[in-house]
C-alpha cells in the first residue's frame, strides 16, 4: 500500500487541500448525492462495452493481418509503417487536410458573415431562412442531389454554358483535387446555415451595455465587430469552430455518396480510406491502423484547440 | 427487509447488464410451426431490387416444399460482405445466402464455413438438371459447393429503334461493330455506354476487350501466371483507351442508371449480362421489339471460337445453418425445373437448368447458341480474378475512365498488388 493511500488527504471546510472548492451537498451541483454512481454505472457500462472496448479491440487489429475470416495475425507495427509508404494514404491525407482547411473557414466564416450582416435588421429572418434549409437535408441526400448536378452534362455545366461563363465544359467529380474542392463548396452550401444559426444566437445573448459603451465612444462598424463584439462571441466561436474541425477529420459520407472516394482514390479521405480498406478490401489490420490514426489525429488536435482557445482553470 | 437505495441502484444496474446481455445472445430466428420444424427461410442477398421476385418464389416453394422464403435484401456490397463474414463467428447465421464464384467463394469454403452440396450435385448433373460444364465453377477441392442462383452470359444490349433508324444490323465480326459505331458517331449518336467510375462494373470492358483478343493470357493473367504490364495487356488497355478518346463512349461520371439511359437512347449500345434484361422488363422495354442482344465479336479474329464471358452467382448454405435439413431440402428444390423455369422467365433470365424452356424466344435462342461449340466460355473478371486483386483493379480503372493516358501507371499499380497476392499463394507472375 503506497504512503499516498495511507495518509488522510487534509479536508478543508469547502472541500478539501489544495483543490479546487467542492459545492456543499443539497446545492443541486451534486445530483443524487452518494448515489449518484449507481445511477450512471449502467449509461457507464454500456458505453464501455460498445466504445471503449471495440476502440482498444481496434487497436489490437491495427498490429495484425486479418481478412475478417479466421483468426488475426500479430504483425506488430508493419501497418503503421506501411501508411508510411502508401501513395493512396497520402492523397487520403491532402483531401483530409483540404477538408479541415475548408470547412473550417467557409462555413463558418461565411456562416458568420451572414449572421453578422442580417442582424438586427428589419425583416432579417427572411434573409436568414435560405441560408437554412439545405440544413434539413441529409448528408446521403445531399450527396446524391448534388451528384447529379455536378456529373459530367450535368446541371451546373449546363447553368454555366447557358450564362456563357467558364466551367461548361468541367467534369467536376472526375479529378483530384477539383473533386475534393466541389464537395468541400457542397457542404459548405449545406452547414453554412447552422453555423448562422449559432452565430446568430450567439449575437442576441451578448450583453448589450459594453455595445451601448463603445457606440458611446464613437466606435461603429468594422471597430465595434472587431473590438468589442467579437471577443465577446469568442466562447461560441471556439465551440463552433471546434465542431467544425472535427466533423471535417471525420468526413465520409458526402464522400462516399458522391464518389465513393474515386475516380482511382482521388477523393479519398482518411475516414473512407479506413472504410475501404476494412470493408472493402477486407484488410481489417491496414483499415484499423488508420482508425487508430484518425482517433489520435482528431483528439490531440480538438484538445490542441480547445486549450489554445481556453483558459487552463476552464478546461 | 426494506431494500435499501444502493441496493436498489445495485439491482437496476443489473437488471440492465442482463437484459443488454441477453439481447446479445439471442440469435436470429425464422419461421417455425408448433413442432419447432422450419416453415420459412431466411435468404439473405445482396440483390435488393429482386425481393419481389424471390417472394414470389417463397410462394411457390411454400406450396410446393413447405417453406417459404423472406428475403433480406442489401444493396450496399461491402455491408452485405461484411455481414455475411461476421455471421461466421456469431449466433446469427443466415439460411441461405448469395455469394459469388471464384476466389471468393474459394476463402470461405477454406474456413470451413459452407455446407458441402455434392450430393445435390451428383444427382442433379445425374437428372440432366444441372450441366456439368457449370460443376467446375462450383467444386473447390473436389467437392461442390452452393447450387447456381443465376446464370448469364454477356453480350451487347443494342436499341431496335436506333438501328433501325440508321440501317444497321447486330454485328458478326469486330470489323462490323466497329463500323456500326462509326456510323452512329457520324450521326452524332453515342454508341455505347461507359459504366460510372465509382461503379463495380469498370471491369467490364477490360474482360471483354481482354477474352477476345487473347482468351489464354485472360486466364492466366488470372492464375498469377500472367503479368499485368504483359504487352499484351498493355495492348488491350491501348485499344480501350483508343475507342475513349475516339469519343465511343458516354460520359464516364455520368450518374444515370445503365438502363435509363439505354431507355433514353443516350447510348445505343450497353455491354451487360442476360440479367439486363430484369432492368429492361422493369422499365417496360420488350426484347425483340424495342431492344436486341448479340455476343461480342472478338477482336482478335483468327481465334478458334468466340469468347463469351459467363457468371453463375451462388446460393449457398452454411455448415452450421439455423436448420441444415431446412436449408438443404430449399436448394434440391431450387434447381428442379418448376421451380427455375418460374426464377428465369419471371425475371426475364437464362436458367442454369438447362431443361427450362424460356419463355422468351430471343433468350432461348441465346441460351441455345452460347451452349453450340462455337464458344469459348471465360468465367466473369469480377468472379475470375482474386478478391485483392479485384479491388485494384477496380480502382485503378476507375481512375483509367476519366485519364485514360494514365494506363501504364494504372497496370504497374495493379501489377504490384498481383505480386503481392500471388507471393502468399505460393505462385508468381
């Protein structure tokens, strides 16, 4: 038994040492007081079994050669090195990184553009409602609509031929990177709506008197935005901005919908190439390492942001 | 004694855990009467469209065998492989279920998953109600396996309306196809249909282009005996990407279903299996009237017989089914003549039986003739060609349709995954 669990950690009346005070029992901030473990023991459980314990049966795959049938044969780390050497991979990476980069600036951005340009003013829910429907279609939906209109001949050629400008002749999903760059500006026409909505939201809930304030001071316009609104919006942005990094390392089904991460892999991305290989190629091992890879990529990244946008105490 | 909270909790908890586990264990059930004795079959597929057909044939083994069919129809080829792989190792396990020939087929019987059907066989070869030609398909190490789902032979589905406007007929020799594809080009007609890049069917010219210029080299190419940056592979893949670029295509991308746009009369010519035909009766479209079908000439002419591409899809049953006699009393049946004589006409198909009279005239006559001595039968690419292997090639001509000056590269990368599949065989190119 270590010394540390034989010595009585010192209680203070607020809750104890050198951490940080404990909400006295009946505030509410301790729900169901003592018992509060019994009743989250069975949501507990079940995420452990159909989490925890897949990802760490994941992780075993991701060092052994298995084909679904049979048994799996430890291999150690010849998957990951095998990443290393795989051009498909490294497409699989560029789209990836695309899609981060893309998704992260053009719905949000034009999301808060939007937002920012029809508050407050007469009538601006009209102006926001187009903005927000694509949002009630599904990501499958929205990949077999724009399919169609994006195909060789399809809608969008035959738009911009009529109006005479350049791109008549493109076939949009045929090439990489073009492919990627067509889907990232499809969902952008898809979660911009959302992210206005929150911005929106986001607006409404800041307090009024250090706008007031600032007007009072002469400032207006881009100064008010710059320095007075935006930093007060700055906890919505983060969440924002953070759901939006990581639904973008996770991309898949626009993708698979609309090209299946072809033609010849071109639009790949790591959640497809992981897809493909498992079920479609049936290297449950190679497929798993990149899972591996992708879980470790999104987390250290989310919490790379979210401790850069937030303050220590509050993480 | 008055249970106390923890005590409760402690109970719920596990009421949860043994109602999550018991939901685990419980298997998949079918159909049965009060004896426990099967009266429906599950018959799970990975040909969604054709539920229709399959209960209409659970109507008829219902009356005729007492068992009626449910169909559970997938649509999405890697969930259904998927599925299929993981029942092996789990409580629910499928009665009957489709697969495919060749080396698939081959990895599960390996991992002593499928239900040995010789003695079905061996009768059925005995009664003239299976041709033994199509045995060899299904016999891995001596014995057979599975009984046929579905036979075609593939060919050209070429629009009546659009021939006869241009005064063409179904070509004997690749000289006159291509004639007839010069013609139409010349009257701003598409000649045939390129399949979608994203779709499995990528493969379908390269097969075609490949049996009938050199039907030894297609077999050994997949056998590991034959490399794929073979000059005269490299010749193939040269042709094609000559008609390509020659504008004999539609439009690779172009998302529209095969027979739509065969309907529309975008293409006028398709490349498919007899199984087209379903596509055809479903759209309204009549054989001999609005639609014909003639064998692919081959390129090569100075070749012995003409090659003609042919797949048989399985219906297998596992070693370790729900109910083996069940499973097993289903596919006997299957493969009688009533029973396949209503599976073929119905959807508008050739039979594996070769006792079934179909009910459409052109499609006897081609079951006739691919049965004549003039052909020279090559099991399908997709079935022919080892899984991995399969799925680089499918990505690299996928990438092929839209850059077709990409071919060397596409063969090289496809080569490097034959390699790597024929070294852990044992064999080599």
């Amino acid at each position: 038994m270590s010394a540390h669990e034989t010595l009585p950690r010192p209680r203070s009346a607020a809750g104890g040492g050198d951490s940080p005070p404990r909400a006295p029992r009946g505030t509410g901030f301790r729900l169901f007081g003592r018992f509060r473990f019994g009743y989250l023991s069975p949501a507990v459980l079940v995420v452990a079994v159909l989490l925890y314990l897949p990802f760490l049966w994941t992780v075993y795959l991701s060092m052994t050669r298995y084909d679904g049938l049979g048994s799996p044969v430890f291999t150690g780390l010849e998957n990951y090195t095998r990443l290393l050497d795989d051009p498909a991979m490294l497409t699989s990476i560029r789209n990836t990184l695309l899609w981060v980069l893309g998704t992260t600036v053009l719905p949000v951005g034009l999301g808060l553009l939007v937002a920012v340009l029809s508050y407050d003013i007469r009538g601006g829910g009209w102006y926001r409602l187009p903005f927000l429907l694509p949002y009630a279609m599904s990501g499958a939906g929205l990949g077999l609509v724009w399919g169609f209109i994006l195909q060789p001949d399809g809608v969008a050629n035959k738009v911009l031929g009529f109006l005479g400008m350049p791109g008549g002749e493109t076939a949009f999903l045929n090439d990489g990177p073009e492919n990627t760059l067509a889907m990232i500006v499809v969902w952008t026409w898809q979660q911009l709506g959302v992210n206005m909505l929150l911005f929106v939201v986001g607006l409404q809930s800041i307090p009024r008197a250090p706008i007031e304030a600032a007007r009072l001071d002469g400032a207006s316009g881009w100064r008010l935005f710059r320095h007075v609104i935006w930093p007060l919006m700055r906890p919505l942005t983060t969440v924002v901005v953070g759901l939006a990094l990581v639904a973008s390392l996770k991309t898949f089904d626009i993708v698979w919908v609309m090209t299946q991460g072809g033609p010849g892999r071109t639009s790949e991305t790591l959640a497809v190439t992981m897809y493909r290989d498992v079920f479609v190629a049936d290297e449950y091992g190679y497929g798993s390492a990149i899972a591996v890879l992708l879980t470790t990529v999104t987390g250290l990244s989310s919490y790379a942001y979210m401790r850069r946008q937030t303050r220590r105490e509050d993480f | 004694m008055k249970p106390t909270m923890p005590s409760r909790v402690t109970a719920l908890s596990a009421a949860a855990v043994l109602l999550a586990l018991a939901g685990c264990s419980s298997g998949g059930d079918s159909g049965g009467d009060s004896a426990g004795k099967k009266t429906e079959i599950k018959l799970y597929n990975d040909k969604g469209a054709w539920s229709k057909y399959f209960y209409e044939m659970g109507t008829l083994s219902k009356r005729e065998i007492g068992l009626g069919v449910k169909p559970v129809g997938y649509t999405d080829e890697p969930s259904y492989t998927a599925f299929i792989k993981a029942s092996f190792r789990t409580k629910v396990k499928p009665d009957l279920f489709t697969w495919t020939t060749g080396g698939r087929l081959r990895e599960i019987v390996k991992q002593n998953q499928v239900a040995d059907t010789s003695a079905i066989w061996q009768e059925a070869v005995g009664s003239g109600d299976l041709p033994r030609s199509l045995q060899d398909y299904y016999t891995i190490d001596g014995k057979q396996y599975c009984v046929p789902l579905n036979t075609a032979y593939w060919g050209m589905f070429y629009n009546k309306k659009i021939f006869a406007e241009h005064r063409l007929k179904p070509p004997t020799t690749w000289a006159e196809l291509m004639r007839v594809a010069d013609t139409l080009k010349s009257k701003g007609q598409v000649p045939f249909h390129h399949t979608t890049p994203t779709s499995l069917f990528s493969f379908v010219w390269f097969g075609q282009l490949l049996a009938g210029t050199d039907p030894d080299l297609y077999e050994r190419l997949n056998t590991g005996k034959a490399s794929y940056t073979d000059p005269g592979v490299v010749k193939v893949m040269e042709r094609w990407k000559g008609l390509i670029e020659g504008g004999y295509f539609s439009e690779p991308g172009d998302k529209a279903d095969p027979a739509d746009h065969f309907k529309s009369g975008k293409a006028a010519m398709v490349m498919s299996g007899t199984w087209f035909n379903t596509s055809m009766t479903q759209r309204g479209l009549k054989q001999g009237t609005d639609y014909g079908f003639f064998f692919v000439p081959n390129v090569e002419p100075s070749l012995p017989k003409t090659s003609l591409i042919f797949e048989s899809g399985p219906l297998c049953s596992l070693r370790k089914a729900p109910d083996p006699e069940a499973s097993t009393r289903f596919l006997k049946w299957w493969i009688t003549p009533k029973a396949q004589e209503t599976w073929a006409n119905s959807r508008g198909d050739v039979s594996g039986n070769p006792k079934v009279k179909a009910a459409d005239p052109e499609l006897g006559a081609i079951t006739k003739e691919a049965a004549s001595d003039r052909y020279r039968l090559a099991l399908r690419y997709f079935e022919a060609a080892p899984a991995p292997v399969l799925t680089a090639v499918l990505d690299g001509l996928s990438g092929f349709l839209v850059k077709p000056g990409t071919y060397m590269k596409v063969l090289q990368d496809i080569q490097k995954a034959n390699d790597q599949y024929w070294k852990t065989q044992g064999s080599g190119s």
